[in-house]
RNA sequence: GCGGGAGUCGCCCAGCCUGGUCAAAGGCGUAGGGCUUAGGACCCUAUCUCUUAGGAGUUCGUGGGUUCAAAUCCCACCUCCCGCACCA
C-alpha cells in the first residue's frame, strides 16, 4: 500500500504536541540531557544539517523509551560575522547572493529586502529552519527555545567572560589578522571575494646597515645570514626612505604600506632610486661586515621589502643571478667586485656537496633568473636542506644544529641582539574584501583573549577528556591533540551581532566564545520565556547562585526582587539536568567548538557537573560528492520533507553511513527506504495478537532470535552505532523472518499471526526512535494502546533464549543446505533422499573431541592418543579419519555454537529430522525424504553411504 | 611537516574493536525466470575459479610476522582523503 507520509506524519506529531510528550521537567525519574549545537542562521537547513540533529533526536528517542527522563532542548546562535556579511552585500545589492536567497532557497521578494538587517536575516532562517526540525519529528522541548542576542542571554554570557577574567583565563595582546584597510575591520574567508582564506606567512627582517640607514631583506631562512655575500637591489625601482619607529629604513614603497598596518609607526621622508644604491656597500649586521649591493631582475618591489639578502650557495635564485651579473656588460668597477664574490657554504646535507644551489641550478638546467624552473630548485634545495641538512662549523654558536630547529633559534637570536625584526605578509596575494579594497595584514595590540595555552587549563580539560565518553572512540586521540596545540584565542570582535565585553564595551564576545556553556542556559530559558526572569535584574550573583551553587538566596532575592522560592525552583531545575549526558556535533567542530566547550565548562563548573559525552558525526554527500552551492547539489531539508516524508529520510541519512564516515546521500536509497517501510505497514496491519498454546521448533527458534536481536539492537544504540542497529531492525530481522516462514508455510500452519505479531511489535518498538511517525501509525496497526514513543524499550529476557532450537534450526538448514549443494554439483534430479545421522559411539567421540578442543588442545596426533588411553572412547583408533575431520568441524565452529553444543548433549539429531525436516525437505526438492540412524537395524543404505555419518553432520544419498 | 581516517569479490559499501558461523551481509549492475497488453515497479534464482556428492583452489592495498586458525592481531611499506585556528 502506498504510505501518504504527511498525513501520517502531521497525525502524529499532533498527538505528541497535544500530550506534552516532549515537554520536560525536573521529576524523580533519573534524567538524559542530550543537546546538539545549535544551528547559525543564515540559511535554510539542507539534509547535511539533518544528519546531526536527527541521530541526536534517534538517541533522545532511546532514552525516553528507556524509562528516563529526558530533555533535548534546542536555540539559535545569532551571534558573528556571516550575517552581517550578509546583510552588508544585500544592501549593496550583490546579484549572487540576491539571486541565491530567491531561487536556491526561496526567500520572497519582501523578505530580502528587510535583510539589509542582520537581525531579519537570523529571524527569518530561525523560522525557517524550526519548521523542518518540526516537521521532522525532532522531540524538542520548545518551551526552552532561545536567541544568542536575547538580553537574558547576554546577562548569561557576561557573566561567564566576567568568571572567566576573573579566574585569570582571558588576557590581553596582539595579534595578526587579515586586514580590509577601507572597511577597517578583520577579514576572514566569508568576507573575501571568492571565499578565499587571508593566508599570511611571517617573514624575518635582516637590518643591514647603510650609511645611516636599515636596510631589512626579508628571509624565511634567517639561518642563512651566516652565508650572505651580497645584497640584491632592482635597480628599476624607486625605494622610499622612511622612519620606521626611530629607525631610518629604505624599503620598497609596498612594503612601506605593508608596514603601516604592522603596529609600527611610519613617516615617509624621501626617495631613492634603486640604481643609485648598486655598487655601495652595506654591512652585515652581526659580523660587521661590509658587502656590495648588487642588481638584480628577479627582485621585486611586492615581496618582502623590494630588497633581498644573497645566499648563493644554498638559494638557486642568488647563484643564478651572481651567474647572470658575470656575463652582462657592467661597469669594470662593479664586475672585478662581482668576481671576487665568493659563495659561503654553510649547511650540510646529505645528496649536496658544496654549493647545493649551484647543484641543483645545473640538474635543472635554469637558464637565467627569469626562468620559472628556479622555483622548483628553490624548492628542493629549501626541502632538502631544512628537513635534512645540519649547520656548519662556520655558524659559531649554532655549529652542528639540525636546520629545522636553527630556524627559530636563530631568529630569537638574531632580534633579541636587534639585528632582525618581523614582516608580516598575505601569501595568496590580491586577496580582496567582498567591498572590492586589497586586504592587508594588521596586528591589532589591543586584542582580547582566552588563555586556551595555559597549562593547568589544558590540564583540567584533559582530566575531563579521560573520564568522557567520547564516541566513535578513533576521534578520541584528535581531541588530546588540539589540546595539545592551541594556544590563545581571540575571544572579541569588534563587528557583528552578540554581546558586548563587560569590561571593554568597543568589543563583542566572539561567537566561538559565547556558545561553550550555554546548555547550562536551557535549564533557565524556559523561566525566561514564561516570564519569571527578567535581564534588567539579573546580577552576577544570581548566576552565581544558580550555577555555582555559591551565595545566598535571601540576599539574591532582595537584589533582583525575584521570589526566593522561585530562584530555588530554578536552581533545582539546574542541579536537576546538569551535567550535559551527551552532546552531539559534526566532526568539523572538534578543533574548536567541542574542545571549547569541554575547556570553557572545566574552568567554570565543577568536575561534578563536566560533561560526560560528546558523539561525534561525519559530513552528508550527494551522490558521492560535496554539498555546495556551485555544484547546484544542495538539497534544503524542508524540501526533501516534502517529496519523500521526513522518516524515509530520517531512515535514509541513518542507514548510509556509520557515525564518523561521511554519509553518501542519494533519493535512490530513499525510494528503497520507502518500499521497505511498506511492506512492513503491510504487515503490521495484516496480524493479530494470538495465544499459541503449544510452540514448535521454529516458534522457539524465532522467539530466540528475537532476543538475540534486542541485545544487538540496543547494544549498538548505547554505542551510537547506528546504522547498524537500524540495519538489524530493518534487514537483518527480516531474513529470519522469511526462514521462519519458510518453516511455517511447509507445515501449512495458519496459526502463526500471533508469533508474527509480537516480533514485529518489538521490532516497531525499535524503529520507533529512528522512524518515529510512522512507527506511531504501525503501532496503532498492530493494536497496541498508547504511543509507541513513550512504550518501554523492549527489554532482552535469557529465558526466552532456547539454545538448543536455535542449534537445532542452524542444524537443519545446513542439511538442507548440503542436499542443495550436492544437488547442484551433480544436476540430478532427485527421486529419493536418504539421510543419516550418526550414532551414539560417534556422539560420545565428538562431546569428548569437543572438550579437549574447549580446553585448548587442538593436536590431533595428542587428541588420538588421549582418546585411546580411555577404555569407553579406545575403538575409535579403527576409525582415525573421523577424528580428524571432526577436529576441522569443530574448529570450523565458533565459540559460542562450540558452547551450546557442549551444553546439549543429549541432542537427538534422528527424531529432530524425522519430525522437521520431512515437510520443508518435500517442499524444497519435490521428493520424500527418510531419516535413519546409521545404528539403525532397518537402515535402507544401497550404496554404504551410511558410515560417512558425523554428528551435525549427516551422510545423505540421493538417488 | 604535524595529526587523523581509509584502501574488501564489476561498482558502492558492511565486516576489523571482541580471530573461527567468511568466498565474505546489504545495495547497484548483469543474466535467467515470474507478474504485466507493454514499460516501470515488485518477487524469485544466479553472479571468484574448478568440480557428476555436500569438495578443492585462489582472494580482502603490498611484503613480512604471531596463531591450530588472519579481511580481523603485530611490524614495515605504498596509495588516497580530511583538519591545522580567531571562522561558523
């Protein structure tokens, strides 16, 4: 029957709404406070987005049937840059993004046009994006709902920044920041034309001296000042003269400008053109030294400071340019100068001699120093010398030093004696803002941060980290290394929505920082949207009070003029639902939000309330490939809702992948999703609740098989993993399903309904949390009163595990098996089949196999001789080829079946034969089939077939 | 570079944690059959090689090792993907 997905979907979620289902508060059941991070609204949800809010609604469902107490809360993080981005190129009347809202996700034309303010734009995608968590099924207590710009959210988040300065944890600096010098405000990839990140690479600055002037080449190899002969100057170029500080520099004038943003003060006092400067001589600044400067093409004005120190025995480019400068026509002066350079080596490295430069310029075949294939060298040499090479005996100090770690010795060295400062500069170079100015690198000196560095911090996060649960376990390491690597964070901005910094009120807390804690606020939201708490009165010491559990209510009453009785209630309701049991999140939230939120919650709260959990999840593809917007292969949530029903998608996005692995999402899978989902509504609403009064073999075996699946099932959910409980619900379920039919149908029984039944009511149980409609509607189906959302989990009973039937069951479809495999092999047409089971003497041989096997011992040759010391077992030595295969059987077997054999000795293979597989053997090869004992006295054995016989493995002849 | 993940039978993808039920689930594709006026959908059967008796051989990136037994554990190597910050 063909499901209608909205009507089902649109009863139930009525239902739900009407009984609260969802609607949680603080009860003496033992409580789950599952919380996944909140969207930014700044578009519509697309079915990646769906991935993480669905498996955890699927976990919130679990638990809920679990018998506990559950909260899954949801709100909306207004706060940061993207939109303002966005309302910005809505004012300007960007043609892409206006062309995007209209046709990729639908926005009317009204709507756009309030968007030049940030806030409508949030407003807007909140309500959009609400409305699919609604529509599908997510179970949120919505009463909780909140805004990160809502004034009692801003109390909330004041109040952490002020604990967190107050413990020590937020300090003051600089810092470098891609720079849109019109917009005056920091550039990060959403701000960009093209998308692209302001990458920027730190250069050192060598002050050589001239006259009395600096001179400062810019090097990303500071340790080769050891071997400096010259200096590069392009004499095309008019340097300026400027003062940098209380220094006098010759730059080129990009470089000036460059400077300006570099926390430095300039003045510009002149000009000079690169020609007058070649032939002079400046000095190397550690040595005292005095060397010549030189011309050369390939220096540009751009890079660094339009001037370059020369290295030629380790830098391609300076031995080129050396070569090049011996074969032009110069001066006479200025060539007996250029031939008494010599070049110095100073690293070793192994594969280079001497001049590794000169090497590699000649392997490369460089013609001059315009000629691209410089690069390479460059490249190589630099690869080779930093990662492998070792500085010479003619560095002093540094003399035997690996290059790798001489780099930042060497610089610290260097600017410590002021011989050497910083530049810093865009590598991806133009990089420009979304307003069409060229980004540059600014250092900004006032900026705020959170100490994420400081050792005891990382410490106490650690400490939490080991004792969490973090699923899937691989990503656990991941979290210990951003531990390990981050260091301090800007924690304010100076653009976007959110709130201000308490203390400083030109800054905004940043939106990494002010969304660490906030699950803590859901257990007040709800006060705040009922009306009980108001921001004008919210002190420090009511978060204190409330959070902290420090402080005094009395007091806190008089201060904010809230009952004492209600600023208790509240207080409950916290203590009540802290610590967060399980947060959920994309893997992409690993080296920032979710290590954030353990570090923030460690500093705040204590251990009693860290949070125990975080479950980590993949990305969504379409069709093996990246959701984006150029690719047109975004599919928005609500949309996908609409075509195929919000369970077959719940379904689809579950069953793809395992947790961490991206999921490949395709509407094929959906439409098998869909078919399977039918015919099990088919089913369900085909059966009957029946009392079977005396159950059969495959009755026994089912209701085993069952229970194997619920331990599977909620095994793999307490895990997350859930694909593969939702695999064994949906397939795995079913194939057991069809042997039992099977069965069934080979003894003509009609009286299966009631079995039938009570499988799949637990098995619908189980859906519930994944499909949670539709399992409603085939629950109703079946009969059962009440919803299944709010049933109990079904529960694993070991007494209703037959191990023998399901032994005995495997027994018969191997026989089976074996008849179709002979079958097959031969292509005869069976007239007759004749099968015999092996007799006791045989029996007691294997059970006594079978224990040696258990105790370890898998020696045949010790197996034999073990087995004819003893009187009972001794006859066997007439017959050494079966103890050998049995060992091969057994072993073949694994543990647990080794287990229940031993356990069920008294197995009787004949009459189990006799009395199952007659009917379901006529049915599967259209002849009779007889049953001997090979001991018996009547056997019909014509071709001696008989004797082959191994327990659990009959001899058969077909005929 | 640092860190993480992955390589499975035509393709996608499970199994690996917890070794034996593994020639290895499921889906797609392909072939045959059923249903149907036809197409689609659906259902059944087959799908590494050899085999007229339930068997054997060769397979899970490559090469070693541990074990009675390895897709699974250990070591080395090759290849591919992702993250590395002030941005949600």
């Amino acid at each position: 029957m063909r499901i209608n997905w909205k009507d089902i979907e649109i009863k139930w979620r009525q239902k739900w709404n009407e009984n609260k289902d969802f609607e949680t508060n603080p009860n003496d059941k033992p409580k789950k406070f599952i919380t996944v991070a909140y969207p930014y609204p700044n578009s519509p949800q697309h079915i990646g987005h769906g991935r993480t809010y669905t498996l955890a609604d699927v976990h919130a469902r679990f638990y809920r049937m679990q018998g506990f107490n559950v909260l899954f809360p949801m709100g909306f993080h207004y706060t940061g840059t993207p939109i303002l981005g966005m309302a910005k190129r809505v004012e300007a009347n960007d043609k892409e993004l206006i062309n995007n809202l209209k046709n990729l996700y639908g926005v009317p034309e009204e709507s756009i046009k309030t968007f030049v303010e940030p806030v409508k734009i949030a407003s807007y995608f909140h309500q959009e994006i609400k409305a699919g968590m609604i529509e599908m099924g997510y179970s949120i207590d919505w009463r909780r709902e909140f805004t990160t710009i809502d004034p009692v959210y801003s109390k909330f988040i004041e109040w952490q920044i002020n604990t967190l300065r107050e413990k020590n944890l937020i300090i003051q600096g600089s810092h470098p920041v891609g720079w849109c010098p019109k917009d005056q405000n920091p550039v990060s990839q959403h701000d960009t034309l093209g998308d692209v990140e302001p990458d920027f690479t730190e250069y050192i600055l060598i002050k050589f001296k001239y006259e009395d002037y600096i001179i400062p080449t810019a090097t990303l190899r500071p340790e080769t000042i050891f071997g400096v002969v010259n200096l590069w100057v392009n004499p095309e170029i008019i340097y300026k003269k400027i003062t940098v500080d209380d220094e006098k520099w010759i730059v080129s004038a990009e470089c000036a400008y460059k400077l300006e943003f570099l926390d430095k003060k300039i003045t510009y006092d002149g000009e000079i053109k690169g020609s007058e400067l070649i032939g002079k001589s400046a000095i190397v600044p550690h040595r005292n030294e005095s060397i010549v400067m030189l011309p050369a093409s390939f220096v540009e004005s751009g890079t660094g400071t339009g001037m370059v120190m020369s290295v030629p025995a380790h830098a391609p480019f300076d031995h080129q340019a050396l070569e090049d400068l011996k074969k032009a026509k110069i001066a006479p002066e200025l060539a007996s100068l250029v031939n008494k350079i010599m070049p110095i080596s100073i690293i070793q490295t192994e594969g280079y001699g001497e001049n590794p430069a000169k090497e590699a310029v000649e392997r490369f075949g460089v013609k001059d120093q315009s000629d691209p294939k410089l690069e390479e060298a460059t490249k190589e040499v630099y690869g080779k010398e930093f990662y492998g090479g070792k500085l010479k005996s003619n560095t002093g100090q540094f003399a035997g030093i690996k290059v790798a770690y001489a780099k930042d010795t060497i610089k610290d060295w260097l600017i410590k004696n002021k011989h050497a400062g910083i530049l810093l500069e865009l590598t991806n170079t133009p990089v420009k803002c979304r307003c069409g100015a060229e980004c540059v690198v600014k250092v900004l000196n006032n900026q705020w941060f959170l100490n994420y560095g400081e050792k005891d911090w990382k410490k106490l996060a650690t400490k939490c980290f080991d004792s969490m649960n973090i699923l899937p376990q691989e990503i656990r390491t991941e979290f210990n290394y951003v531990i390990g690597w981050l260091r301090e964070r800007a924690c304010a901005r100076q653009h976007g929505l959110g709130t201000k910094l308490p203390w400083d009120k030109d800054w905004i807390v940043e939106s990494l920082s002010d969304s660490v804690i906030y699950m803590a606020y859901y257990t007040i939201s709800k006060f705040v949207n009922n009306g009980t708490l108001k921001a004008e009165k919210l002190s420090k010491e009511f978060f204190d009070y409330i959070f902290l559990d420090t402080g005094d209510a009395n007091k806190i009453s008089v201060i904010t003029g809230i009952q004492e009785n209600t600023i208790n209630e509240i207080k409950k309701e916290f203590q009540y639902f802290y610590p967060v049991d399980s947060r959920h999140s994309g893997r992409d939230l690993v080296p920032n939000h979710l290590t954030f939120f353990v570090l923030n919650h460690v500093a705040i709260f204590p251990e009693s309330n860290w949070p125990k959990e975080i479950v980590v999840n993949g990305s969504v593809l379409m069709n093996g490939s990246k959701m984006s917007k150029s690719m047109g292969n975004i599919i928005p949530l609500r949309k996908a809702i609409q075509d195929y029903g919000a369970d077959p998608i719940r379904l689809a996005i579950i069953i793809s992948a395992e947790l961490l692995q991206d999921a490949d999402f395709n509407m094929e899978s959906v439409s098998g999703i869909q078919n399977k989902i039918e015919s099990l509504f088919d089913e369900c609403s085909r059966l009957k609740a029946e009392r079977l009064e005396t159950l059969e073999a495959e009755d026994r075996w089912i209701k085993s098989k069952t229970q194997n699946m619920i331990s599977q099932v909620t095994l793999a959910v307490e895990k997350m993993r859930l694909r593969e409980a939702l695999h064994d619900i949906l397939f795995a379920f079913e194939s057991d399903l069809s042997w039992y039919m099977k069965r069934a149908n080979a003894k003509n029984r009609s009286n299966v309904s009631g079995i039938l039944h009570e499988v799949n009511s637990i098995r619908i149980a189980m859906l519930s949390p994944f499909a949670p409609h539709i399992a409603e509607e085939m629950w109703e189906k079946l009969g059962h009163i009440g919803m299944v959302s709010t049933s109990r989990w079904p529960e694993f009973s070991q007494s209703n595990v037959d191990a023998t039937a399901i032994q005995s069951e495997e027994y018969l479809k191997s026989t089976i098996d074996d008849i179709a495999k002979i079958l097959k092999v031969t292509k005869i047409t069976p007239q007759k089949i004749s099968i015999y089971t092996a007799d006791s003497f045989k029996s007691k041989i294997y059970h006594s196999i079978l224990e040696k096997i258990m105790t370890g011992q898998t020696n045949m040759g010790i197996i034999m001789k073990e087995l004819i010391s003893s009187p009972d077992t001794q006859e066997i030595k007439k017959n050494p080829d079966f103890v050998q295969k049995t060992i091969k059987d057994i072993l073949s077997d694994p543990t647990e079946i080794r287990r229940t054999k031993l356990e069920s000795m008294d197995f009787d293979e004949k009459s189990f034969l006799v009395n199952e597989l007659a009917e379901i053997g006529k049915k599967e090869f259209g002849v009779e089939i007889q049953v001997f004992s090979e001991s018996d006295s009547d056997i019909y054995d014509p071709k001696d077939k008989a004797r082959h016989a191994r327990p659990f493995k009959p001899a058969i002849l077909i005929e």
